[in-house]
C-alpha cells in the first residue's frame, strides 16, 4: 500500500509541475493569478485530494482488518 501511495504521489507531483508550466501560458491563468482567485482554486483542488487520500488509506486499514479476523 505505501509502494503504491508513493507512486501515486510521485505521480501527481510530475503532473502536477507538466501541467503548470501549460497553464503559465494560458490568458484564464494569468488573469486568476493576477486576481489571487488561483490560490483559492489551488486550496480547493489539494483539499479534496488530501480528502480523498485519507479516505482511501482509511478504507484500506478497515478492509485490512476485516480480512484478518476472517
């Protein structure tokens, strides 16, 4: 589990750099980042991200335990 967690991290963080050196040129972009809303944007995105990850590691440790007392 944390092999996979790792690379899905990893993963996420070359995506993440791909995707933003993209969006640099990009007029919405610019014109969020000029306005500070990208931050807000940015906040929102890596809330449910983080959300998601503690669910699925959470998910995972119940499956986990339900598995051993059967």
């Amino acid at each position: 589990m944390k092999n996979k967690l790792i690379a899905f991290l990893l993963s996420m963080g070359i995506f993440g750099a791909k995707a933003q050196g993209e969006a640099s040129s990009d007029s919405m972009a610019s014109l969020m980042r000029s306005n500070g809303k990208i931050y807000v944007v940015v906040a929102v995105v890596l809330t449910i991200l983080f959300g998601l990850i503690a669910y699925l590691i959470r998910l995972d440790s119940k499956i986990s335990k339900l598995e051993k007392e059967s």
